[in-house]
C-alpha cells in the first residue's frame, strides 16, 4: 500500500487514522519507558533483598556503597527510612514509619500506566468513529447512478481499515498493560517484604 492511498484513507476517516497513529506513538512510548523502568527496578529490588539476607551489618562499608548505588529505587528509601530511626524507638513505631516510606513510594510505581489505560480505551471507540465516517463517503456513490456498485464495497472496505487500526492497538495495549501491572505489584511485593525482614531483623 504506497503512501498515497494510506493518505487517501486517514482522510477518509476524518482524520482519526492520523489520531490513532498519535495513539499509537503514546501507548508505544509508555510501554517502553515503563518496561525499562518496572525491570530495572524489579531487578535492583532482588539485589537489595539478597544484601538484606546476606549482609549482617548495613552500616558496613559494602552495604552502603551497595544502598548508594541503588539510592535512586524505592526499595532502598525504605531501608533508608529505617536507618534514620533512633535505636529507642518500639517495633510498633519502627512498623509504622515503615509503613509510610511503603507508602509513599507506591502510588509512584504505576505512573503513565493511565495513559496506556486511557489508549485501550479510546482506539476502539476512535476507529468506530473513523469507520463510520468512511461509510458516509463510501455511500456517497450512490448519489452518482453511473458508480459501479464495486465502488462501495470497496469503500465500506476502507473504512473498516479504521475499526482494525483501533482493535490493533487496544489489543497491543491490554496485553503490555496486564504486564506491566503485574510487574508492578511483584515491586509492591519486594517492598512488602523488605519491611518484613527489616523488622525480623531489628527484633532479632
């Protein structure tokens, strides 16, 4: 299909071809962002849990080089917020400011995930919309008795190319989406457990 007639299409739709290449280019951008992300951190979040099992001692010279360099992950401001807390404190109290750096570091992990949600949603509902838009010029023809019949059905044709654009991406978009969200609550998890073993840790 030659850049032409792809043109000659997007037109057709009223234009939403060219939005839901936009949605495309959207969903595209978050996916791969995100995934960098929610690996990377997944990843430093292991390394973290194992220096939690095998280092004794995190004011050790290599535990702190190891926290510094992770410094930039949520798992680690969470150690970071039990090492801030005075040795006085009761567990209870310790539990809680965990509980708050958990907090605060959760509702940051599914950022722009909103924005593939939002993609899922409205392809199909925009490639609907371009589709029927097409079916207005597909049977435009019929205004004109000299058409050949085959006119329209090649337009009704053309139109539908709207539909399966929309389909394509929200199909595309709910399987990253699912991914990405489970990766998502396995970072929740680790952080759940980092609190765990931070608190056996201090009783023991």
């Amino acid at each position: 299909m030659s850049l032409t007639k792809i043109l000659e299409l997007a037109n057709h739709s009223g234009g939403t071809l060219y939005l839901m290449a936009l949605l495309l280019l959207i969903a595209l951008t978050v996916i791969i962002e995100r995934t960098r992300h929610l690996l990377n951190m997944q990843q430093g979040g292991e390394q973290l849990m194992d220096l939690l099992r095998t280092e004794s001692n995190l004011q050790s010279a290599h535990a702190q080089a190891e926290l510094q360099a992770k410094a930039h992950l949520p798992q680690a401001r969470v150690i970071q917020a039990l090492e801030n807390e005075p040795a006085s404190s009761s567990n209870e109290v310790v539990a809680g400011h965990l509980e708050e750096a958990l907090m605060h570091e959760v509702p940051m992990l599914d950022r722009s995930l909103w924005m593939l949600d939002t993609v899922i949603t409205l392809a199909p509902l925009l490639g609907l919309f371009g589709t029927i838009i097409g079916m207005f010029h597909a049977f435009s023809v019929l205004d004109d008795v000299q058409n050949n019949p085959g006119a329209i059905t090649g337009g009704i044709a053309e139109a539908l190319i709207a539909t399966a654009c929309g389909l394509f991406i929200a199909m595309m978009g709910l399987v990253f989406f699912n991914w990405l969200n489970t990766r998502v609550r396995l970072i929740v998890h680790q952080l759940e457990t980092i609190k765990v073993m931070l608190l056996n840790r201090r009783e023991g």
